[in-house]
C-alpha cells in the first residue's frame, strides 16, 4: 500500500496557509492532537503487554488489565477517529 501524504487524506479548506485558521480547522487541529495521544497510548499499552509475554513476567490479572486497558484505549481512539471524519467532511462541504 502506497504511502498518502496529508493533503491526499484532509479536504484543500483545512490546509488554507495564508488565511487565518477558522474555528473549524482550529476544532480539526484539536481533533488530531487528541487522536494522535490515543494512538501513543495504544502503543505504549500494547508495547506492555508484548514485554509482559515475551518476558514472562506478571500475572495472568496483569496480562488481562492490559488488555481491558487497550480496549477501552482502542474505543476511544475510535470516537476520536469519527469525529474527526466527521469534522473534515464539514470543512470538506464548506
């Protein structure tokens, strides 16, 4: 699969340089800061429980928190991700 730059994924009204930003694409600049801190957070959670398997370490209760971490980590990212569709559609329709 090929590589997408930004400007293939966000609508040309978000990447407007010489005007200043609008609420929305100053909404859209929030919206990818948060979801970019819950897919750090994935990582971090999943990189865990990876050490936590490949080690041997903890317990089966470690193991299993990390992954009701991860899922809630994962729903979370995914409210985040439909929001931030939704708001380039906006700014894509304007």
């Amino acid at each position: 699969m090929d590589h997408l730059d930004a400007s293939e994924l966000v609508p040309p009204a978000v990447l407007a340089v010489d005007d200043p930003p609008t609420p929305l694409q100053e909404q859209i600049a929030v919206a990818c800061a948060e979801l970019a801190v819950s897919f750090r957070s994935l990582q971090t959670v999943s990189g865990q429980a990876a050490s936590l398997l490949e080690n041997g370490t903890g317990t089966a209760h470690d193991l299993a928190s990390l992954v009701q971490v991860f899922e809630q980590l994962q729903l979370q990212a995914g409210n985040r991700l439909m929001t931030l569709g939704a708001m380039c559609g906006s700014a894509g329709s304007a």
